[in-house]
C-alpha cells in the first residue's frame, strides 16, 4: 500500500515540477504600441516574481529524495512520504521568507482614442501624471513607457 502511495506523490510531485515550469504561449505576431497621456499614476507593492508553490514543489521533491535513502521496505515508504510533506512545508516557508514586495504603479493611460487604458508594472520615476506615453504589449505584458 505505501508503494501505491509514494508512486503517487512522485507521479503528483512530477506534475507540478512540470506545470510550475510552464508559460504561457505567446502568439507570433507584431507588438502593439498604444499612444496617450499619464491620467493617474497610484503607488502599489507588487508580489516577487516567482511563482507560487515552486518552494513547495522543490521541497517535496527533496524531502522525497532524502526519504528514500531511509530505511528498507515498509519504513523506506513512510519515510518518503513524510520526507515530501516535510520537504513541502519547509520549501513553502522558505519562500514565504524570501519573498518580499515590490515597489510598482498603477498607471491610467488615456489613449488618443478616447480609451482608458490601466497598466500595472515595476515602478518607474521618469513617469509622471500628463506625460505623453506608449503603452507597449497587451494584456499582462503591457508596460508604459515615456514617448
């Protein structure tokens, strides 16, 4: 039974060693350049960039990896399993330490089309309310820059 198990947590803790590896695609195609003025710049903190649960992924992995060298048989298989839930738990407070906030602004942009555009990004001191702008990408990659 804990063979099932601790073939299971590999099986789990492989996936998410894989998903958290993963982006998102990006579509091949000409980059979009948006032109305005600055209305609103509004201080924010924004979260690290590393993506969450990869502490506990890589902990899990080394908890398990750790916990086979213990033991034979039926005591090799608890302590693997208790390897990679420890390994979790401590790769998920070690980067809840190292995680710290970033200085960002919310920027609305008004576009020479009417259109209120809003941007989230790292902060950028050269920008300042009523500065003409681009606003250069879409979506999460969107950032504005000085025109």
């Amino acid at each position: 039974m804990f063979q099932k198990i601790s073939a299971y947590v590999s099986a789990l803790a492989l996936a998410l060693t894989l998903t958290a590896c993963a982006t998102p695609g990006t579509q091949s195609g000409e980059l979009e350049i948006r032109s305005g003025y600055i209305e609103q710049i509004t201080p924010v903190e924004l979260r690290s960039g590393t993506p969450s649960g990869v502490g506990a992924v890589v902990g899990g992995l080394a908890g398990l990896g750790i916990g086979s060298l213990i033991g034979a048989g039926t005591g090799r298989d608890v302590a693997m399993v208790l390897g990679a839930v420890g390994g979790a738990v401590a790769g998920h407070e070690v980067q809840k330490r190292r995680d710290q906030p970033v200085a960002g602004q919310q920027i609305i942009v008004r576009t020479n089309k009417g259109v209120l555009v809003s941007v989230t990004q790292e902060a950028n001191p050269n920008l300042r309310q009523g500065q003409n702008v681009f606003i250069e990408g879409n979506g999460e990659d969107a950032r504005v820059v000085a025109r």
